[in-house]
C-alpha cells in the first residue's frame, strides 16, 4: 500500500485557491500575476536589449534609475511568487551580494 504523499508535492502556483492562500488574496492574486509576468519580461527585454549594449557603449544610466529598475524587478518577484521560499531566497540573495 502506497504512502499518501499530497502533503509533500508543491501545490501548483496556477491554481488560485487553496489551503495556503485565502479566497481574497486568490483572487486577488489571480487578476495580477500574468499582468506582472509581462511587466517583468519587458523590463528584463530592455535591460539585456537596451541597457546592456548602451552600457558597452560607454553610456551609463544613473544610479537612482538603476536601483529603481532593480527595485520594481525585485518588487514584481515577490508580488508573483506564492512561496515564502522563494521570497526568502531573493531577500537573503540581496542580503549577501550587498557590498559594505
């Protein structure tokens, strides 16, 4: 007889209820996930298109408008992600890589 495992699998992030995440913040999650999804692939599209080869030509962005971009795309990640894990990974990850 096979060991009833549910409780180990990942729910699906897709799903938008279940017994992780209330009814409201499901839905609410559900309306603004695809939208952040795309805001965040734009943002990532102009970065490696625009910025990147910009900042191989000598041009660079000002520090205030690099933080900026950097703190929406960090922003979006934890606004999408339905685990606390991952949360935890991007702050921890900032955490070390900050430099003194």
């Amino acid at each position: 007889m096979a060991a009833n495992n549910d409780h180990f699998m990942p729910e699906d992030p897709h799903l938008p209820e279940g017994p992780h995440m209330p009814a409201a913040r499901a839905t609410w999650r559900a309306r603004v996930v695809d939208p952040s999804l795309t805001v965040l692939l734009v943002m990532n599209v102009i970065a490696i298109f625009v910025v990147s080869p910009l900042a191989a030509m000598g041009y660079r962005l000002p520090d205030v408008v690099a933080l900026l971009l950097l703190a929406a795309q960090i922003g979006v990640v934890l606004l999408v992600t339905p685990s606390r894990r991952a949360a935890f990974a991007v702050m921890a990850s900032l955490l070390l890589s900050s430099r003194p």
